[in-house]
C-alpha cells in the first residue's frame, strides 16, 4: 500500500533543507505544481558525470527512481538537455540538482 502524499513542494523543500543540513549543495532548478508535481533529480557527481533520476511508482504503488540512460552518468549537458525535453512534456515537473561526488540523494524509494 502507498503512503500518503504529502504536497510536492512541502516533501521537496523538506529535502533540499536536509540536504542543506547535511552540508550537501542541493538546488531547486524548476519548480513545478506546488500539489502534485512529480519530481526529478539531477545528481551532479562532479568529474564523474550526472545522472538523473525520474519519480515513479513500482508496482505497489511504493515511490522509485528509474534512472535515465540506463542509470549511467553522462556529461552535464546532455542530462541538461534530458531534463529540459522532460519539462517541455511536463510544465508541472520539479528539478532539484543535488551535488555528491557518490551519487547520494535523501528521497525514498528504491531505484528501478
């Protein structure tokens, strides 16, 4: 069973402020539907590339991550350029660039 869903931007800013916390760089890039926005992550891995990871939901209706280019890091720009194709399709999609030479990010959910 899912848990219960908080408004977007209450659950995203909780963990930008974690981050923040926890002395991890972490920036809001775009913001989407303060409710009900789904989220994406661009974790910038510094001279390891990015990777960016999409919300979703496994079959339980659980939060995940499904990672973009099959979960590998690739240059900046073209996890830029993801992204921006991904808002065009999406104007209610959050961005949220975490700095972390290992990858790590605070949201739950497991990666698909």
């Amino acid at each position: 069973m899912s848990e219960a869903r908080l408004p977007t931007e209450l659950w995203v800013m909780a963990h930008v402020r974690r981050c923040n916390a926890d002395a991890v760089p972490a920036y809001v890039v775009k913001r989407g539907d303060r409710t009900g926005g789904t989220l994406m992550l661009k974790l910038n891995q510094f001279d390891n590339g990015c990777r960016v990871l999409s919300q979703t939901r496994d079959a339980d209706g659980n939060r995940a991550w499904l990672g973009a280019f099959d979960g590998a890091a690739v240059a900046e720009e073209e996890a830029d350029a993801y992204i921006a194709r991904a808002i065009d399709r999406d104007p209610d999609l959050w961005v949220v660039e975490i700095e972390h030479p290992e990858g790590w990010h605070p949201f739950e959910g497991t990666l698909l």
